[in-house]
C-alpha cells in the first residue's frame, strides 16, 4: 500500500502559478529592446575607438552590459538617449559671438553705442 501511495503522489509535485501583469511583460520586452540597442551601440567602429583610446576593452564592455539586470540596462540606455549628440559646444559659442556682434552692430548703426568706425563717414 506505501509503495502505491508513493507511486500516485511523487511523480506529480504542486506548481505555483501567478498571473503575470502586462507592465511586467512590457518591462521585460523593454529590457529586451535596449540590451539589443546597446549591444548595437557597441558594435560601431567608432564607439570601440573611444574605448581603446580610454584603456577599456570593447569585449569586456559587453560582457559588462551581458551582465546587467534589465532595470539597469534600460536605465543605462536612457541615459544614452538622454545626452547631447556628438560634438563640442564651438557651436553654441560661435552662435553667441555672431548674435553679440550683429546687435552691438545694429546698435552702432542706429547711434546707440560707439563701438565700430567703419560705418560712420569720415569728417
């Protein structure tokens, strides 16, 4: 009797299930998505330049960013989006220089200030 009641109850173990919720399955396709992202952003020629100019080895970085939680790789990858695209601020100054010169220009022309000579006739 033991060995049929063994028989009947150790071949089916009890299984918990839970209903899974649409934000975490939206999270985990999230995850998804920006680990492909980075991965892709990793594998641009001129993002392994920038690493081995700073020391860093490209395949470690990737075995780095293999090794992140979801919730980190898409809080990474944010981040990423988040940042101005490429360049320096030259510009931005370059932009501010032109705007300065063109009303202290404007302001010359209309006898507010006294800032060039080449517009005024000679006496």
């Amino acid at each position: 009797m033991m060995v049929l009641m063994l028989l009947l109850t150790v071949p089916f173990q009890s299984v918990f299930a839970a209903m899974i919720g649409t934000e975490t399955v939206i999270d985990m396709t999230r995850g998804q998505e920006a680990r492909a992202r980075l991965n892709q952003i990793l594998t641009r020629e001129d993002v392994k330049a920038v690493f081995i100019t700073q020391g860093i080895d490209p395949l470690e970085a990737k075995a780095r960013i293999a090794s992140l939680s979801d919730a980190e790789v898409v809080r990474l990858y944010d981040q990423i989006e988040q940042l101005p695209a490429g360049g320096s601020d030259l510009g931005l100054a370059i932009a501010v220089v032109g705007i300065i010169f063109i009303i202290l220009l404007i302001t010359d022309i209309l006898g507010y200030t006294d800032v060039f000579t080449i517009d005024r006739p000679q006496q």
